[in-house]
C-alpha cells in the first residue's frame, strides 16, 4: 500500500494513528539532532518527524535525502510543539518509523515554490516541476472544476456535447489558417479548425437543436499579447432563439459559474450596452466597468472660442479624475501626454483643466478660454473642487480610443481597481461590417454567418458602413470573454453579404458551397456564441496571462520549449509529402 492517507488529510484528530503517506520532499530542515521534512502532494503538505532519540539510524538516512525525491514513510500521528496555522495540517507531524525512498530526484532546476526563483524560459522548459507549484496545481483545478460547472448547467438546459473534425478544409476569413499537408492527396492540405463554427450551424440544420463543445481552436496568428496559437473554447450553438434568448441562457451560465465558482451572487441583469455606447462612454468595446471616468463628448462647448487646435478637431473628449487636481504636477501630466502620444494610441496631445480647492480654475488652454467657459467644461462633467479633466481632440474614433487608453492607464497607476471585483457585461449591436483600409473593401466584423438586423438589411445594398448585426460580445473587467450572433439562416442574404465581403459567387461556391448548399433543406433560425475558456479561467484565477492556466503552453514566441516544437522534420517525411523547403531567403 502507498497510502493510507494524502498528505493534506491529517488533523488534530488523527493523533496516534498509524499512517503510510508517499509524496514528494518540499523542505529539509536539519536541526542536527532533529530533522523536519515537508512531505508533499496535491492534496497538501504534511511535516515528517526524525530524531536521534527515537531513531538514530534513521535520522541519517533522513540526512541523506534530497528536495523533491518520493518517498514512503510510515509512521504515527502526533501532536506538533509549534503548530504551523497557515496550513491545514499544521496541528500534527507524522513520527516516522519506517522510511523508502520510490525514487531519487536531481537538484530541480527552481525552487518548486509558490513564490519561484526560475526565470520564463527554465520554467517553461521544466513545465512538469512548474507544475508541481501550488498556484499552477490550484490554477489547473480551477479550469477543471469550471469546465465540470459549465457542463452541468449547460447539459441542464438540453445541450448536447458534439465533436467536430480538426482536420477540416482552409477557409480565407478570420485569422490565419495552420494547414496539415495530406500525404495521400500530394499537393493538397487540411486545415486545422479557427472555430467550429460552420460545423455548429449544419449540426442545427440537422436539427441537434442545443450543442455545445469544449474544443480546441488554432488560429496562426502573429505575436500578439497574450495570445496562444491553440486555446480552448466553450462552443454553443442554439436553435429557434432570439438574441434576448441567447443572452438570458448564457448570462445564467455566468451567474451560476460567479456562484459556484466564487461565491459571487449577481441578482441584477448584466447591463447590456450597444457597441456605440461602449465606444462613446468608454472609448472601447470592451469597457472595464470597475471604475468611471466615464468620457463626456465636450466638442460644443469648447469650439468656437479661436483656440485653432479645437476649432479644426471633428472630436474633443474629456475624463474627469475625481480628487486629484493636486496630485497632478507638471511632470505627472507630461507622462501622460507622453502615453497618449505613443504611436500606437496616437493622440496628438493632452489638455488639462483643473478645478482648484479655492474655487479658482487652471488649464492648459487658458489662453484661449475664459473661466466661465472652462468653468462650463467642469460642470458638464459634474467635477467638483480638486478634480481634473482631460482632454483629447482631434478625428473621432482616434480621440475615443485614446480617452479610453487614458482611462485605464489612470485608473492602472492610480490603483482605482479593487482586486476581486467583477464587473460583466453585456455589449450588442455590432456594427456588421468594417472597412479595411489596406484591402479597400468591407469585412465581417464577427464573421461572414452573422445576421444583420432585420430593419437594416434595406440598408445592405444602400450603405453596408451602416448595417448592424445581431452580435453580441460578453466582457468581463475589460476583457472580452465570449462573443458570438444571430446566424443568416436564408441562402439569398447569406449570398448578398459575401457579395459585400468580395467573394464572386463562384468563390462563395467553392469555399462554402456546402453551407449553402444545407440552407436549401431547411435550415432553422439559429444562433450561439463561444467563449474563451482559458481567458475565462485566467480572470477567475487572478492571472495576468493564460499560460498560468494552460497546462502545456506555447511562450509568447509561439514555441514549446519542453518540446522544442516546432521543429524540422526528416527528408523522408517531406518526400512522401511531395514538399521541398525553400531556403530563407531574408
Ligand atoms: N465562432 C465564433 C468565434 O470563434 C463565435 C460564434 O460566433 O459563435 O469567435
């Protein structure tokens, strides 16, 4: 027998059992005459107890042993002189009696701690001891229990879990495809799948009604922050549903998981806002909701006045950041012109008007304005004595977005977030296409099977720009967490919005001729959504990133360093493929 009990197990009211535990060396402390050891598994840890009175002999072996070997110990339970609070076990120690070692283990490679001394790349390459720390064990129970939760409350609504094929054909929308050479069709490739998606909507005209999935995805995508070249997604797909319907089912998928999961108990609605109100508010789609600094739109009150940089400016915002007029030096508020004129936020500057304690007002632009103008400014954003608003001008959808950059930079450096808050939300009405620049022509803001609203597709032919879709995104502190829309579920508009995205009907035909193909038997109004699981598990978890909560991650390079993947494979896999690498020719 291995065990009797894990070494989390042990209480207070095990003293005097005799008792078998195996796990891992966490700590040695050698007092000389006396030693402790800290057995571990997942479970917990539990003290080992050794001394030269009560066994001398296997004191020494105890002398002999390393961090993380295995080992069995028998023993009995007692009472510790010091107990140790902060664990569960910390009343008792184990007295050994009997001790074996199941295996040696070298010197690991970090400290196998919460708080690790291993830097990215060793840890990434030594995952399985990454994996043996507390916080990574805690983080992979977590996603488990969530996908455990998530299957209980959907397979009580009448979902059925559905596989779909990896090996699938490439498709040019969304992301990059990964493609998987076939060798028995030389020349030809699958590709691994982005989302299910097509495959979701022929399981509704085949009449499946409710499926979901926990399913990989791939997308081939190049660095970008926090990104992972597979995730795992929480896939849904509903028929005879209306938007209202899809989002009441979810938004009790997320309240039961709040509960369960957190002890969180929301009994209001999420708010639901439309993607303009987002934009206009918060200066992005997906607001963080855990602060205010809400954006006022102040182009009225501020032009006219010869102040030519806001005269010219389609678009003058502010934010209001309550109590801080006279924390904001000089320098302060030139690190933040300096982050808003980041290129990769762009605004051209950064205006500023106080509301001093005495009443008296102080701004960037005094020059140009008199008090009671400014003045003005400050009541429309309800400020109050010792506040300060900011103020961004210039092309509408640039000033939105930097106010909005503004917003959670401020909000970052001046700790306005409580840890442990959560604020979802819902945001709807997604505009149905975007126009890109670089290719000169519409794309799908979601994807090419969204449905537009029933009173905009008049507009369809008029003006596509204005067209809105039955889309919907779910956001959670910010963070986009799942997003999904009401499908076309009729060939003749399906046909029209390819005709929008430049697909010849020939190209509709050969990419998703099948698809069309099923609307002409019967396809059911349909709809669902697909959350990104891991995202979900890392916000729930407290993580920054989403390796804390993948168990085999790829680095930000896009690489497995355990694996070493990629990696070059054998002429002879590639003659049988019929595929010659080119040289690099950079
Ligand atoms: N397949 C979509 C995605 O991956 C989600 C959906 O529309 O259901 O974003």
């Amino acid at each position: 027998m291995y065990r009797t009990h894990t070494c989390g197990e042990l209480r207070i009211s095990d003293v005097n059992k005799e008792v078998t535990l195996s796990g891992w060396i966490q700590k040695i402390r050698d007092l000389g005459s006396v030693i402790f050891i800290d057995l571990r598994d997942r479970y917990g840890i539990t003290q080992l107890y050794f001394d030269n009175v009560l066994n001398p002999e296997l004191l020494e072996q105890a002398r002999k042993l390393g961090r993380e070997y295995v080992l069995r110990i028998k023993g009995s339970v007692r009472e510790r002189e010091n107990k140790n609070p902060n664990i569960p076990t910390g009343d008792i120690e184990i007295v050994v009696k009997e001790l074996e070692i199941l295996n040696k283990s070298e010197v690991p490679p970090f400290t196998i701690e919460e708080n690790t001394d291993g830097g990215e790349e060793q840890l990434m390459k030594y995952r399985y001891l990454d994996l043996r720390r507390p916080n990574l064990q805690r983080a992979l129970l977590l996603r488990y229990q969530m996908a455990r939760h998530i299957r209980n409350y959907l397979d009580q609504h009448n979902f059925v879990e559905i596989e779909t094929p990896f090996l699938i054909k490439s498709t040019p929308e969304g992301a990059r495809d990964f493609i998987v050479p076939s060798r028995l069709y030389r020349g030809s490739f699958y590709a691994l799948p982005q989302s299910p998606q097509l495959f979701k909507q022929l399981l509704m005209v085949a009449g499946y009604d409710r499926y979901f999935q926990v399913v990989k995805c791939f997308r081939d995508e190049d660095f970008r922050a926090d990104r992972q070249p597979e995730f795992t997604q929480i896939d849904c797909e509903l028929s005879f549903v209306t938007q209202d319907d899809i989002l009441n089912i979810f938004e009790g998928l997320a309240k039961y998981l709040f509960k369960t999961i957190k002890g969180i108990e929301f009994t209001d609605p999420f708010p639901r806002l439309s993607y303009s109100e987002a934009i206009e508010r918060y200066g992005t789609d997906k607001p963080d909701l855990r602060f205010g600094m809400e954006i006022i739109d102040i182009t009225s009150l501020l032009q006219g006045h010869g102040f030519k940089v806001f005269d010219s400016a389609k678009y003058i915002g502010g934010i209001k950041v309550e109590g801080k007029a006279d924390f904001y030096s000089r320098k302060k508020i030139d690190q933040l012109t300096d982050f808003v004129k980041r290129p990769q936020i762009g605004a051209k500057g950064l205006a500023w008007i106080k509301y001093n304690t005495d009443g008296s007002v102080k701004s960037s632009v005094d020059k140009f304005y008199t008090p009671e103008t400014l003045q003005k400014v400050l009541s429309e954003l309800d400020a109050q004595p010792n506040d300060i608003v900011f103020i961004i001008s210039g092309d509408k959808q640039l000033g939105l977005r930097a106010l909005g950059e503004l917003r959670l930079e401020i909000a970052r450096s001046l700790r306005l977030i409580k840890e442990g808050d959560f604020k979802p939300l819902w945001v709807v009405d997604f505009p149905m296409f975007e126009w890109d620049e670089e290719e000169e022509r519409y794309k799908a803001m979601h994807h090419p099977f969204t449905s537009p609203k029933q009173e905009d597709i008049p507009l369809l032919d008029r003006d596509p720009g204005k067209v809105r879709a039955n889309a919907y995104d779910f956001v959670i502190n910010g963070v986009e967490i799942g997003g999904g829309s009401i499908r076309i579920h009729k060939r003749d508009i399906q046909q029209k919005v390819f005709e929008i995205l430049g697909l010849t009907p020939q190209e509709a035909n050969e990419k998703f001729g099948f698809l069309l193909e099923a609307f002409k038997y019967g396809a059911p109004p349909h709809g669902g959504i697909a959350f990104g699981f891991d995202r979900w598990v890392a916000i729930f978890n407290g993580s920054k990133s989403i390796k804390d909560v993948i168990a085999f991650p790829k680095n930000s390079a896009g690489r497995d360093l355990m694996l070493d993947a990629p990696s070059p494979v054998s002429k002879e896999q590639l003659d049988e493929l019929g595929i010659e690498i080119k040289p690099d020719t950079e």
